[in-house]
C-alpha cells in the first residue's frame, strides 16, 4: 500500500532559504536603484543647461539686432523683460537675470536652488544634498560663468551627483 502524504506548504527551512535568497537579491538590486535617483538629478541639471543655453542664444540674437552684443555692460529686450547683458549673453550677476529667461522653478518650493556666487557665475544646484550654495564645480551642480570676450560663449558645466 502507498503512503499518503498529507503535507501542505513549506518546511521551515525551505521558507529561511527563499527568505535568504531574497535578501541577497534585495541587497544586489538596491545600489542599481539608488542610483537612479542621480541619475535623474543628472538628467534635470542637464535639460536646465539646455534651457540656458538655447535661451542665451536667443538674448544674444536680439542683442545683435539691438546692437548691445560688443559691451561687457549692456541691456536687451526680451519678450517685454529687461536683461542686463554681458558681450550679448546674459550677465550672471543676478540670478533674476538668467531665472527670467528660462521656465523653471527654482524657488523655495523647489528641489533646485540658484545663487550667483560671485560677479560672473550662477550655480544651480540640488538643494537636497547641501544645506546652502555648494562652491561652483561642487556636485550635482550647474556652473553658468559670463561670456569673457566678445563673440566668446559663456561656459555652462554640469557636475554629476556622486551616489
């Protein structure tokens, strides 16, 4: 005669097992996750310096129609609002400046913040890993530094988040 087995679910050692497998895939998988969270502050920090650049562009088109592109000290129109402009670019000494050119929010309410650090350079950076502005080059950051010559672009740098 056969035996009937009348065993229903798992063994306790079976269940540690699966748990143990588990958390082993648990800790493999989770620094891929985490990463990705820089990953996206990556991607803003970078669709912000396109933004910059593309409108920068646009300010240095109208200061060459509005012939303010060869002076270190000058103003434009642009859409009704007054930017001061730096060999035609937009002048990195306000924040304003360069905040009213493009369409991000950067205020309290934000995860980015802008500070102008000096005369020629804004930084936007992550306010999530800093408690006030990082130094320019600091990570996950945005550098806009002021044109510096004539017909020279400003240099806009981004430093990735380290995670």
């Amino acid at each position: 005669m056969q035996k009937v087995s009348t065993q229903k679910g798992f063994t306790l050692i079976e269940l540690i097992i699966v748990i143990v497998l588990l958390g082993i895939l648990a800790v493999t998988a989770a620094p891929k996750f985490l990463n990705l969270q820089d990953d996206a502050r990556d991607s803003v920090l970078q669709g912000i310096a396109g933004s910059i650049e593309s409108a920068a562009s646009i300010v240095y088109g109208k200061a060459l129609i509005q012939d303010a592109a060869g002076s270190a000290d000058s103003s434009v129109t642009v859409d009704g609002t007054t930017l001061d402009v730096v060999y035609g670019y937009p002048d990195a000494s306000d924040v304003a400046n360069l905040t009213a050119i493009i369409e991000v929010d950067l205020g309290a309410e934000s995860d980015y913040a802008a500070v102008s650090n000096d005369t020629d350079t804004v930084t936007i950076y992550y306010t999530g890993d800093y408690d006030e502005a990082p130094d320019p080059g600091a990570a996950c950051s945005l550098s806009y530094v002021n044109s510096g010559a004539e017909g020279e672009r400003p240099a806009i740098t981004v430093t990735p988040c380290e995670g």
